[in-house]
C-alpha cells in the first residue's frame, strides 16, 4: 500500500513517520454489526478506518442505544477500546480498514513517537465527541441533533456523501417513532436528506420497512442550518469544550 492510497489521516502520518509501516498493514473487513468480530484479537492491533465508520455507543434502557462518538477517516481505534467498560463498538457503515500490529509499536515506542503524539490528539477528540454528543443528547431538540450527528458522519466519512439504513439512524438517536418521524419531516422538507426505499416498503412491516430505506446526504450546507453547533464542537480543536450554541 501506498501513502496516496490512504483515506485515513492518520494512517498517512503513520506512512510518513515510519515508511516501512506499509509491509505490516493489514486489510480487514468493517463488516455491519457489532465490533469488534468474534475471533479478532482486536486487542493486538491499531484499526485505520479507511472506508466506513464505526460507532461507539453506550446501551441504554431496554435495548435502546445512543451513539456518543464516530470514527472514520481522521480516527484509529487503539487497543484498550475493546475490554469491557460502558461504551460498545458497532460499524455503522461497512466497508474496510487496515490494522496495524501494536507490538511493533511498544518495542521501539521512541520511533514512533512523533504518530504517537498524533494519536494521543485523536483518542482525545474521541473523547471529545463522548462529552459533546452526551450534551447535545440532554439539551437539544431531535432534529438538531440528526442534523449534527449526520454532519458528524460526514466529516469522518471519506466520500462526500453518506448513506446510512433509516433503521440504524432510528435505533441509535433513541427516540420515539413520533419524534423521529417529525425530524425526518424537517431535514426532507429542508432538503438536507433523502430517503430511498423499494416499491414494496408499504406493504411491509414498520421494521422491515426502515431496514430496507436508505437515507443519503450530500448536504452538509443544509444540515447545518439545522443542526446545534455540537458538530463543530467536536471537531473544533483541542481547546473545544461542551458547551451550547445556535
């Protein structure tokens, strides 16, 4: 693999920091569900999501969930995210990244020092996302909160424009079918998004219905006529804090 060929931001600054990293990578699948996959020793690896986004969300009451942070292509996912704790990773999106063993960083840390750096900016800003999203969730109304998390999505997603199944949009913002819906209402009537789904999602049940309808946004201009301000919280700076805006 080659530097040009990386969509991830801080594979890049891997590849330029320690070029010789490149024999070592290894393309893995981010397939849809729960991460990281039965069997994986995720553990042993440093994960560069290239296409896709993983979510990282935090099990609520009778199944319901809501997502506090997504990576993609300016984040990597360190061992350590995966032991048991209070948050769980999910791929949102399916698609593919490279890992990378870790242990060739721990025995020569001090060559890798300066993507370390870089990689301790990243985890922070995960961290980041964890608070900010956790405010936008106590504090803003249903459709500010689409719209700032779809914008959320888009800057982590390589290509410019996102397709999400309606089904995992509903399950992660943990809301009531009503709210949901009327949020939907405003981001068509907006054109921030567009829902696609088959001839034949009338005649199916509701579930079903939402699994097999896709949402697309190409918008971001729009999206942010509705959206809080949490998104560019997120991805304002180091010095961001949580906090409310417009």
């Amino acid at each position: 693999m080659t530097l040009e060929k990386s969509n991830n931001t801080l594979l890049s600054r891997l590849l330029r920091a320690v070029p010789d990293a490149a024999a070592s990578l290894e393309r893995v699948p981010l397939t849809p569900g729960a991460w990281p996959l039965e069997g994986t020793d995720s553990n042993a690896h440093v994960y560069f999501p290239e296409e896709g986004l993983v979510s990282l969300w935090r099990p609520g009451p009778q199944g319901a969930a809501t997502v506090l942070a997504v990576a993609g292509r300016h984040s990597c996912l360190l061992p350590g995210y995966w032991q048991p704790g209070p948050f769980q990773a999910h791929v949102l999106v399916p698609g593919h990244a490279h890992r990378f063993n870790w242990s060739l960083v721990q025995s020569d840390s001090q060559r890798y020092a300066d993507w370390l750096l870089e990689t301790a900016k990243a985890s922070q800003q995960l961290i980041r996302q964890v608070a900010q999203m956790t405010y936008c969730v106590q504090h803003h109304g249903v459709a500010q909160r689409m719209a700032s998390w779809l914008l959320i999505c888009l800057n982590q997603n390589p290509q410019p424009s996102l397709q999400i199944q309606l089904a995992e949009l509903k399950h992660w913002l943990c809301v009531s079918p009503e709210q949901f819906q009327s949020a939907l209402v405003t981001l068509q009537a907006h054109a921030a998004i567009r829902l696609e789904s088959p001839s034949s999602a009338d005649l199916l049940p509701e579930h079903e219905a939402m699994a097999s309808t896709l949402l697309h946004t190409s918008a971001p201009a729009r999206l942010e006529q509705l959206a809080c301000s949490c998104h560019l919280q997120v991805q304002g700076g180091d010095s961001a804090q949580a906090h409310d805006g417009p």
